[in-house]
C-alpha cells in the first residue's frame, strides 16, 4: 500500500539529525520540514525554500509535507489586520506549491504549541520521555513557559510555536485574547479556511490542522481540536476536500476517552497527514509519552494503523514525538525528536504495515 512514511527534520545546523542519518532508515521517503527562522506571518520565500529544497532532494527525499506554517496571532484573535496576514499565508501556499509540496500540517491553539511539564521524565528503564503532569499545570502560565524557555535558552535551541519574540509578550498576548472565546475562535478559524481554500485548490496544497495538545483548554485559552465530536465539526464548517487533518493519535489520546481509531474509519479521506504516537496513561490523569509498540502505552497503536490500512489510506504518517534513549539527553536531542526511538518506531508501524499488506494479498489469492 502507497502510504508514504515520514520524518521530522529540523534543518540543517538545527537539528543534531542529519539527512544522512535518515537515509539509513528503511522506509522513509519524505521529509517533513519548515523554515524553522520564520515568524509567524512572514512570507517563505522561493529562495529560502530552495536552499532546503536542494538539501532535501540531494538524498532523494520528497518535501511533499510542511510541518509548520505557523498561523499569525491576529488571525486566530480575528483583528482586522488578519487580512494582511492571510495574503501573506496564501503567498506561502503559491511559493511552497512550486516545490511540489502537498501538504501544509499548521494548528490553531492560542499563544501557546504542546505543553508539557517535564521535557526528560524518566520512564524507568533509563530511557526519558515527555511528561505531563497534571495537577502543576493550574492557571500559572507562566511558571509553565519559564520552564519550557528556561530549556530553550540553556541549550539554544528553538521550539516551534514557543517564539522567544512572543513569549517575551505573554502578558499582552494573553489579554488580545481575553475577548476570543471557543466560539469566537471557531469563527476565526472559519474566515481564515474560508480564504484560503481557493489558492489551495489552485497549488493543489491541503491544509491539514494538528490537534490540539493535550485536548482541553489550558490556562483559559480554548481549544478546539479535542475529540470526536469537535473534528466533526471542524470538516463540516468548511466542508471542502482542501481542508483536511493532521490526526495525532498521541495528541488526541491525552485524553484517553478519545477513540483515534474509530475517528480514522469515519475520516479517512480528509486525514492528509497522520501522527502516530503513544501514550501511557497514570491513574490521576498525569500522562507519559511511550514508545510505538502497543503494549507500551494505551492509545491503541495496532488498531489505529488497522484503520489505516483498511480504509486503503495513501497519505502521509510519521512517528510523532519518541523518548530519548542511550545517549540522547538535554544538550544533544531535541525532546521528543530524538534519533533512535523514533527509528524504532517506524520500523514497527512498517512491520505491522507489511503484514497487513500480506493477509490482503493472500485473502485476495483465496
Ligand atoms: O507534537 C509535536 O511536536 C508536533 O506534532 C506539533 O508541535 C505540531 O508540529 C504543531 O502543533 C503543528 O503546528
Ligand atoms: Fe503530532
């Protein structure tokens, strides 16, 4: 079966992974990258992403998948200088379709990309994971960005969505928001879709929204992109083959009510893009990410790759967010994107693939 499998990769002299390394990966065709120096709003431009684009096809890589353009406050705040903002969006959409990218992966959480409590958890077998603790995410945003920019800083490192330029602005962020209520935030995110779907069908790129991480709302920010119920909604408020889904299994699954497979079976044709990450539940509601292999955590990993399979899926899919194993530690390994767990990962999601693909063929023989 044509799905294509990906890989996240930061850029160069950005990411201590290099393509080299991902080479030797069997499996993985398309790499998954952005402009990581861009803030949100600026144009990409031809001859940024041509420098990228010649690194990327040097080892014979697609760059089918942006992951992200991310999506200028005033837009999801609905200022009236969302306008200019979105002409800027669609001039990324036309740059990038020169580059044969299909699919832009973005999200629409306010201020703040996924937030966990501690970067480098220890899981118990020497291995660290990204962790979130519950009951220490309260109303103390700040407490929370100090320690996420506290890393950044240390190991000058950036994290997608965790701009130093807007950090530095939390409080002001935070009350341009205060009038933006879920609902409010849904309509912004309609106007914003609505502009764009036309230069998506014209440069043949879908937009495929990244759910929200973890799905509920945080510090009093609403989230959208929560569960079942929520990505209905979102694919029938415009209702266009353009507008499409990252589904993130592991984002999803943070709260373990939500059922990712089933959501697979009943979307199958607007999921673009699909993340595949495992979460291992505590009983007071504190969540650790885990490894691929199903028994490792309670997302449902095998079922999750069955829909897949079954409903003959041809998008894109890579390992979300790995542990840190052996060497990999603050300093060396961006959390969640280390080398080798991620690796692992793939090998198991292909190795399940395959032997889907080998009982259709030999129910096909008869
Ligand atoms: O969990 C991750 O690292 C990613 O899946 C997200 O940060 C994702 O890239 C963004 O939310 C998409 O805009
Ligand atoms: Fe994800």
């Amino acid at each position: 079966m044509p799905m294509k499998m990906g890989w996240r990769w930061y850029g160069e002299g950005n990411d201590p992974i290099t393509l080299n390394d991902i080479k030797q990966i069997p499996g993985v065709t398309s790499i998954v990258w952005a402009l990581h120096n861009k803030m949100p709003g600026e144009i990409w431009e031809i001859d940024e992403i041509q420098k990228v684009a010649d690194q990327i096809h040097a080892y014979g890589f697609d760059m089918d998948v942006v992951e992200s353009v991310n999506v200028h406050d005033d837009i999801k705040i609905g200022l009236p200088t969302r306008d200019k903002y979105i002409e800027n969006y669609k001039q990324c959409i036309r740059n990038l379709s020169k580059f044969g990218v299909k699919v832009i992966c973005y999200n629409f959480m306010p201020i703040f990309d996924w937030t966990r409590t501690d970067l480098f958890h220890p899981v118990g077998d020497g291995s660290t994971a990204l962790f979130y603790q519950k009951d220490m995410i309260q109303d103390d945003y700040k407490a929370m960005a100090d320690y996420i920019l506290g890393f950044t800083e240390k190991y000058n490192m950036t994290f997608p969505g965790w701009e130093p330029e807007r950090m530095a602005k939390l409080d002001e962020l935070f009350k341009a928001y205060a009038p933006v209520t879920k609902e409010k935030l849904w309509e912004n995110l309609k106007y914003f879709l609505e502009a764009l779907m036309p230069t998506c069908r014209e440069c043949d790129i879908k937009m495929a929204i990244h759910m929200d991480d973890p799905p509920w709302d945080i510090f009093g920010l609403p989230r959208l992109l929560v569960d079942a119920e929520s990505i209905d909604r979102f694919l029938s408020m415009v209702d266009d083959e353009y507008n499409c889904l990252t589904l993130c299994s592991g984002s999803l699954n943070a709260n373990p009510n939500n059922n990712v497979a089933e959501i697979v079976r009943k979307h199958c044709d607007r999921i673009a893009f699909a993340h595949i990450r495992n979460i291992h539940h505590f009983p007071n509601g504190d969540f650790s990410e885990a490894a691929h292999r199903d028994c490792c955590g309670e997302t449902g990993i095998i079922e999750i790759l069955r829909a897949y399979h079954d409903c003959g899926y041809e998008g894109y899919i890579r390992p979300d967010h790995g542990r840190q194993l052996w060497e990999e530690g603050p300093g060396n390994c961006r959390p969640g994107y280390g080398k080798y767990d991620r690796a692992l990962g793939i090998q198991y999601m292909l190795g399940v693939w395959d032997l889907l693909d080998r009982l259709d063929e030999e129910k096909k023989k008869g």
